[in-house]
C-alpha cells in the first residue's frame, strides 16, 4: 500500500479510526491497533511503514501489516474473514496462467542503491503475464511472512530481465529478508495471487 505520501491520505487515516471492528466468520471483533500486534513492527520509533499510521491508530483498510485478531497473521492474507462459496474450478484461461506462472523462473541478485530488492526473471512460458508473486519472509519466517509481486509484463516469452520491488525494506534488513516459491494458485486462493489481475494473452 505505501500511501503516506498519496494526496488525501490523512482523510482515509481519520476515516479508519471509526471502524474499530471487523467481522469474522459472523463475529464482531475488536481491530488490532499498530503497535499491539504479536509482531514488533517498531511502533516506538515509527509509523507504520505501509500505511503510515501512528502507534496506538487503526490501520488503514488492506494495511499489509495489520493484524488479523483471529488468527494473529495477516488479515489480507489469511482465510478468517472467508464466508463460504461456491469455488469455481480454473477456466481454460485461468489453467493457461497457472502453466505459465510454473515455468517462470526466478532469482534473487541483490538490492538496489535504494534498498529495493533485484530479481532476474526469466519466462520460459509461452506468453506474457502481469504480475509474478514471490514469497517475502525475515529471518526464517520468524520476523515476517508475506509476499510481493513482480511487475514481469514487459518480459516476453522467451526473454528474462531485471525486475526491481521494493520487499518489506522498511522492516527487512538485507540480511534480513529471504524469499522463497509460493505455491501454485488453487481455485480456493486465487484471490491472493496478482498472476490473475490482469488476464495473460496468448502471443
């Protein structure tokens, strides 16, 4: 999210603080403020690095570390809020995407002057995806597990580039940050994955 500096942003930070309750799975609870959560996000000396809250504030709708307080994971990421639904299998499309997300291959290469995290990525696919999701954690998933996604459109089959994202670098130290494979999309997680925000087309 990183909106600190998006025009009418203290308006949304105002607005957030009235909504001191989520539901989940049909019960009212209460929202877990930024500097209260499981993980030390260094409230103390900061606001929060994504959505730019004060210690002791509500974050602000989709915040990538607000606390889910269920679970105590990540409320955008985990399935707490989940209502039942039907789960439509993947279209022809869908299956086309999951195929050439598989055959993407990537590596780590190292951090930017701006602290930026570096990947080379190379598609092996048969067509142009969107986005590509890569697992994000510090120090053994012990600091933070979380994900982000690679601007790969501008790669075409066959070719590789440099892509450069900015991976939790207020809270991850380069040595700090680790990144891994995330599993293949599912028709039950399809949601959480950026492959699929912007259909891929065939070349």
């Amino acid at each position: 999210m990183q909106g600190s500096s998006v025009r009418g942003w203290p308006e949304k930070i105002r607005k957030a603080q009235k909504v001191t309750t989520i539901r989940i799975q049909g019960v009212a609870m209460l929202r877990v403020r930024y500097g209260r959560e499981k993980q030390d996000w260094k409230a103390e000396v900061r606001p929060c690095s994504d959505c730019a809250v004060a210690k002791g504030q509500f974050h602000v709708a989709g915040c990538d570390l607000e606390e889910c307080p269920k679970c105590h994971g990540q409320l955008i990421g985990c399935d707490c809020r989940s209502k039942p639904r039907k789960v439509t299998p993947f279209s022809s499309r869908e299956e086309l995407i999951v195929s050439a997300r598989r055959a993407f291959k990537w590596r780590h290469v190292g951090f930017a002057p701006n602290g930026d995290a570096r990947f080379e990525v190379m598609n092996n696919s048969s067509i142009h995806l969107a986005y590509l999701s890569v697992g994000i954690q510090g120090q053994g998933g012990t600091k933070l597990i979380g994900g982000v996604w690679l601007n790969v459109s501008s790669i075409p089959p066959g070719g590789r580039a440099i892509v450069q994202q900015d991976c939790y670098k207020d809270i991850l130290s380069p040595e700090e940050m680790e990144c891994f494979e995330e599993p293949d999309p599912t028709p039950e997680t399809r949601d959480r994955y950026w492959e699929f925000k912007r259909l891929a087309k065939p070349k």
